[in-house]
C-alpha cells in the first residue's frame, strides 16, 4: 500500500513555533532495531514545576503526529483542553510487522513485540523523562486504530481513551472490545469514527463495530461515534481528531452558557458548591488539579448573585483570594461580596485595594474605579 504511505492530509493544522517538538531514538530491548519517535512538550512546559501533563500517544507518528500535535496545541491555547505531552512513534518502514495479526485476530510474535515495546518501554520511558499525569490516551489510524484495541483487550490499564480513526477490523474484535468496555471498573473514552467515502469494506467493519458498542451499558464508558459526509479514508482524520479530543476533555472545558442554564442553575446543591464538584472531577478523571479559570469565576458568581446565594458568592470570593491574592479578581469579587451583603464601606476598601494590584483578562484598573465612584455615590444618598 505504497499510496497509504505517501498520501498528505489535506486539511490546515498548525504547529505553533511555542510548542517544543523533540526528536529522540528510544532503544528497545523487544524490537530488533531504534525506533523514531516525536514529543511535543506543552508551549509552558517546565521540567521543575509540579503540574502534571495527559500523555497522548500517537501510532503511526510518521503522518499522523502533526495533525494531533497540532489539534492538541490549538484547543489547549483556547483553554478548551489541558495542556498534554503528545508523541508519536514513527512505523513506516515496520508498519507490517509492527502491526501483524494472525488469521483469528490474535497479535503474532512480531505483533506482541511491538505490543511490549509500547507498553513495557517506551510509556515508562515517557513517564520517567517528563512529567506525565495518570490520564494517557491513544490514537491510531487504519491498522494502528486496529491495534489500539489490544490495549484494552490485555487489561493493563494502559489508556483512559482510545480514539479509533477509521480502523480496518481484524476478525470478531469488536466483540472482544464490546465485551471488555462493559466490564470497565474505570472512566474510560472511547471514540471511533468513519466516512461516507471511507473504503467500502472498512466503513461496513466500522459501522457494524459502531452497532455493537452502542448496545454498552456501562456508565463507566463515554463513547462517541461519528460518520462525516464526504470525507475519505484519509481526510475523516482532520475531523476526527479535534472531535474526539472535545469529546474526551468535555469536563474540563470553560463553563458556557449551556453548562450555566442546565447544570449550575438547575443544581441542587449551592453555585459553588457545583464548581469544587467540577474541579474536584477534573482532578479525578485526568489525573491533575486544574488552575481555577476567570470563565468560570464569572459563571459561578452570576448564578449566586441570580439565585440570591450571599454565602456561594462568599465562598467564591474567598477561594478566589486564595488562588489570586495579587490580581484585581480578588479584590473584585471580594467587593462584590460586601455590596450585596450591604457592607459598602467594606466593600469599598476593596475596590480601592484592586487598584494597586495586577488587572486579569476582564477586570481592570478602569472597572475598579468604576466601582469605587458607583459606592462613593451611594454612600453619600
């Protein structure tokens, strides 16, 4: 299949200069030679700091690489995902062996090697070089979506999500991922995804694998299946990719306006009581803590302030003073607190006090006075 090989993707990623791309030649004791590999490191990477980054492992690297890298720096920088390390193991010239299969679906020798060299080397090789949280997940395209599944198969807990991009189905292994995805003890993504212009006879695999996992009834499973109009073998994969990635890091996004109407204003428990479940979920599901974001501070004291909740609008305050006590939020919201309370002279200190510290992305020096003159007014009715 020289074509599968040489063909280009057709679709526009991009690579920022920021992102650290490395080069490296990992030694492996299973294979018989080096293998290539590519890392992208996260655009504010540091070696020293204690963050924790997703690890997504990229087969087939030698095409396939730049479009993840790309796709995971451009919905990172918009804060829609976490920053993640990302690499990918270049295969062309092992391709066949790397990913060989018997007859009845089964990994061969050289299939178990690479297997091995995956699992046992080159993840721990990873995880003992960079900082890597406990949140990895996996692509693979064509045969290498095919080979994902072992992944799963072998219960070694290597992967939290799989992202399958037109695989070409080796025999009855959607049965054994079906039976393996009901029986999950933990969160686990799972994304496939085809074309109405995929090859005819892989579509027809993807489509009937796609009725058999749809019948999971695990809640343990998030599973997404997608058939893009008019999208080849090859371009589904510009697709795919920023889908899936939406897809597995859903909890982590912003809160918007859909998440503010259905889920914060219709919870039962308090507004800030909502937004530690949510980030206490994104600790647990992806392995590290997220740094409370100015969005969400936002959402959360309009719902307080709409739900007529002084002690959520309180608590945020103080979280918010905690995690920013040298930017204007703290002094903001904290003042926002003592107004609605009705403690104006407090709540002026406050105002004033912003004024000598650091603006954030929404609040600045121009809002604080704004705020100042509004309770300079009031106090003098």
């Amino acid at each position: 299949m020289k074509t599968f090989f040489t063909t280009f993707f057709m679709f526009f990623v991009v690579v920022s200069a920021y992102a650290q791309t490395i080069h490296k030649t990992v030694k492996s004791e299973r294979l018989n030679s080096p293998r290539e590999i590519k890392i992208q490191l996260p655009r504010n990477y540091d070696a020293k700091a204690e963050r924790v980054y997703p690890l997504v492992l990229v087969l087939d690297g030698d095409y396939l690489f730049e479009p993840v890298a790309g796709n995971v720096d451009y919905q990172a920088y918009w804060e829609d995902i976490p920053e993640c390390i990302v690499v990918g193991v270049n295969q062309e010239i092992y391709r066949t062996t790397d990913f060989e299969h018997t007859d009845e679906g089964l990994l061969s020798e050289n299939g178990e090697n690479f297997y091995a060299f995956v699992h046992d080397e080159l993840v721990p090789y990873i995880e003992g070089n960079y900082k890597v949280s406990e949140f990895k997940v996996v692509v693979g395209h064509d045969e290498s979506a095919n080979f994902i599944n072992y992944f799963l198969l072998k219960n070694k807990n290597s992967f939290r999500a799989y992202i399958s991009l037109s695989p070409d189905l080796v025999t009855d292994i959607a049965d054994g991922v079906k039976a393996k995805l009901t029986e999950l003890q933990e969160e686990t993504f799972y994304y496939l995804a085809t074309g109405s212009e995929d090859f005819k006879a892989i579509k027809a695999e993807v489509i009937e694998c796609d009725a058999k996992l749809k019948t999971v009834e695990n809640e343990k499973l998030s599973y997404t299946f997608h058939n893009f109009d008019d999208a080849n073998h090859y371009s589904l994969v510009g697709m795919g990719i920023p889908k899936a990635l939406n897809e597995i890091f859903t909890l982590y996004k912003p809160i918007d306006g859909k998440e503010y109407r259905e889920k914060i204003l219709t919870y039962e428990g308090s507004p800030y009581d909502y937004l530690v479940a949510k980030y206490d979920n994104i600790k647990f599901f992806y392995g590290f803590k997220k740094q409370l974001v100015e969005n969400d501070i936002r959402a959360i004291a309009a719902a307080s302030k709409k739900k007529e909740d002084l002690t959520s609008l309180e608590n945020l305050a103080l979280l918010v003073k905690e995690e920013y006590p040298k930017s204007m939020l703290s002094a903001y919201y904290m003042g926002m607190y003592y107004e609605i309370e009705g403690n104006l002279n407090k709540a002026l200190l406050q105002y004033k006090s912003g004024l000598m510290l650091e603006p954030s992305q929404y609040i600045d020096k121009e809002m604080m006075l704004d705020k100042m003159y509004q309770i300079q007014d009031e106090l003098k009715n």
